[in-house]
C-alpha cells in the first residue's frame, strides 16, 4: 500500500516536470481561477447567496488578470537605456 502511495506521488511528479515552462507558471492563476468559479457556482446555486456567488464570481478575471500582469511582466523584462528614462 505504501508503495503505491510513493509511485503515484511519483507519477505525478513526473507528469508535472514534463509539462512545458510556460503554462507550469500558467498553472497556479488557472487552478485559482477555476477554484474561484467552483465556489461561486456553489454559493449561488447551492447555499442561494446570491450575492456572495457574483462577488467570488467576479474574482475569476481579477485572478487571471493578475496572473497575466505578473507572467508578462517577467516574460518582457527589457533593460530600459538612458535615453529612454524619464527624469522628474
């Protein structure tokens, strides 16, 4: 039984260090976002807070915003010369 614990961990894993660079940064927003969704939908259908549901629903593009600022920003991290600063 222990066993099998170890190898599925290992599996998993495996699978995660094959997937490609990008969308392993990708990851974390998606999941987030999705999580995000999946609670809204339960609070608006299930509990009937109909306002608590829009309000975790509308964390879903606010989650995938931040993640595409902070990806794209490390992405295009572009050394900025002398002549393009702006002095105060």
């Amino acid at each position: 039984m222990i066993n099998l614990l170890v190898r599925k961990d290992q599996l998993v894993k495996f699978q995660f260090s094959n997937l490609p660079p990008d969308f392993r940064l990708k990851l974390p927003f998606l999941v987030a976002g999705f999580m995000s969704f999946l609670f809204s939908v339960y609070l608006y259908f299930v509990l009937g807070e109909e306002s608590a549901g829009i309000f975790v629903g509308l964390w879903v593009p606010s989650i995938h915003s931040l993640g595409t600022l902070i990806i794209a920003s490390a992405r295009d991290s572009v050394p900025v010369t002398e002549h393009e600063k702006v002095s105060s």
